[in-house]
C-alpha cells in the first residue's frame, strides 16, 4: 500500500512536471523529415533555394535537407528511382514529361535566362556585331538556340547579320572572346565578371530581351504531389521564403553567395546583381515562357508529342504555400 502511493505520488510529479515543461517550452517538436534535393552543379539559378536551407526556412518547415551533387545524364533517373525527392533540374523535368515521364515541376526560382551576350574588345553593342562571328558551345544546344533568341531581341538576324560557330564550354568561349577568335558570346555571370577585367564588354543581359523562360525550378515526381502534397507545400514555403529573402536582403544573400560559392565579397556582390532581374517574383513562369522552353527542347530533343503547360507544371501546391505565408505576392 505503502509502495503504490508512493507510485501514485510520482506519476502525479511526473505529470506535473511534463504540464511544466510543455507549458515553458511549448509542444514536444517533431522529428524533422528527411529530404534529398539533387542539384547537377552549384549555380546562382536555384540560389533562393540555397538561401532558404542556409538560413534555416527549410528547418522551420520541419525538413532536414540533405542536398546532393548529382550528375545531369542521371539525375532525373535518381528521382524516379526515389533515390532522391526533388531536383532543380527544371528543364530536364520538363523534357523528361514531354517523353512521357512521370515528373513534374512545381515552382521556379528563375522566370528569366542568367546569360549575358559579351563582346570582344571593340565590340559593345549590336551595330558592331554585323559581320562578325558569335560563338556556341555547339549546334542545337540550349545555348545555340537561347544565342539566337539574343541575337534576334538585339535586332540582327542570325542567318544573314552573323557567322554562328561552335566552339565550346563557357571557358572555351570566353578564351576565345580575349584572343578574338570570335567577337560574341553568351556567357554566365562569372564569365562576365571575368571577362571585364579582360576588357571585354557586355553587349546585352539575355533576362532584358527574353522576358519569361523556364529557367530554373524544383521538380518532383507525380506520384510525389499525389501522395504527399503537404510535404511538397512545405517544402515550397519554405523555398518561397528563400525567393522573397533574395529580392529584399542583398547583404545577407551576398553573404551566403561568398560562403557557398567561395567568392570574395566584391564578387559575390556582382554576381547577386547579375544573377536579380532573372529571379521569379512569385515562384512562377507564364505559360508563354514555358511554351518558349518546350520549343527549344523541342528543337533539340525532336519530341514528337505536343505538349500541354498543365501537363508540365502544377502551380496548385505552391499557390498554397503563398496563401499559408499571407505576403502580397505579384
């Protein structure tokens, strides 16, 4: 009798004391999930998301992202093996659809291209590009076909006002651009930053003459969206907070650019400026921009198959995730 009112005593102090403790520290918190995002190469395009799992949105949505380094050529089979959970392979998801896999892009972190047309020395704008030759990395790739995208925006034809040459990777290209192998090209950020110390000028941003493309994003598989929407809409809020984070705190988002990217200060600062007109205002691209990214694929990977957005891209838990954060979203 003696032994069970002790008991009786100390469950009650235990009991208390949980009370104490839940009411100091709120709710006992939940075993944070495990996510995999898989990236091809680390690249401004998907920052927002980096800044979100820098500083600590990805967390507070309960996630434990692990984020891996994965190669293009398999990348989008890693996700369909469930290898992975997401990828920020927009334009692969979206070729990968168009040839009837299962996946599905969610939301975009960029809605415009991060390349630059940049001139060699002594050329600078579109007069002095006629005649002259602009380098690729080779025929039918997304950077022949964006280059003639440029090239008509800035008012040349293509086929009659220059020579189209391939010549290589970026490096190649901007090796090519010092030497005057060729006069144009279009380069990333840190080859035009490069460049500039070169003397080399940036004749246009692609972002100021291509207003919607279907850049960067996050995908997923259609069985993933089916089954665990709400995974997938805390997982886009937290990324959203990354987006509006990278529009609105400069020095914060240089920060992790510099620390990520190993960049110094001076840089990452350029890059950021580079990188901003390019970024989604609200995680989204336009139908038209997506359309324009279906017919590049389309030019290269010859997919017989006419493509829907709807069947590409599936705004619904991302326009939850906006509606959860209450900010006046564009």
């Amino acid at each position: 009798m003696q032994f069970r009112c002790r008991t009786l005593r100390s469950v009650r102090l235990l009991g208390l004391l949980a009370c104490f403790a839940i009411g100091l520290f709120g709710s006992w918190p939940a075993r944070a999930e495990r996510v995999i995002i898989a990236y091809p190469s680390p690249s401004t395009s998907f920052l927002p998301l980096i800044v979100a799992h820098k500083k600590g949105f990805l967390e507070e949505e309960n996630f434990q992202t692990d984020l891996v380094r994965t190669n293009i050529a398999v990348i989008i089979q890693a996700l369909m093996a469930g290898s992975v959970d997401y990828v920020t392979t927009s334009t692969a998801s979206l070729t990968a659809r168009m040839k009837g896999a299962p996946t599905i892009v969610i939301g975009f972190f960029a809605a415009k291209p991060m390349d630059f047309l940049v001139g060699a020395k002594g050329i600078s704008s579109a007069k002095d590009l006629k005649g002259k030759v602009v380098g690729i990395s080779a025929a039918g790739s997304v950077t022949h076909l964006l280059t003639l995208r440029v090239l008509e925006g800035i008012g040349l034809d293509p086929a009659t006002d220059v020579t189209i040459r391939p010549i290589g990777g970026e490096d190649v290209r901007l090796q090519a651009l010092e030497t005057g192998i060729i006069q144009a090209a279009l380069l990333g950020s840190q080859g035009v930053i490069q460049g500039e110390k070169s003397g080399l000028k940036m004749i246009v941003a692609a972002a100021d003459v291509i207003d919607s493309l279907a850049f960067s994003g996050l995908a997923t598989t259609v069985k993933k969206v089916k089954e665990n929407p709400e995974q997938v809409k805390r997982m886009l809020r937290g990324s959203m907070k990354g987006l509006r984070y990278v529009w609105e705190n400069k020095n914060g988002t240089v920060d992790v650019i510099e620390n990520w990217l190993k960049l110094d200060k001076t840089v990452a600062s350029m890059t950021y400026d580079l990188a901003l007109k390019s970024y989604s205002r609200n995680g989204e691209v336009n139908d038209r921009g997506i359309l324009l990214t279906v017919d590049m694929i389309n030019a290269r990977e010859k997919v017989e198959k006419k493509a829907n957005v709807s069947d590409l891209v599936d705004y619904t838990q991302l326009r939850e995730a906006r509606k959860n954060l209450a900010w006046p979203w564009p």
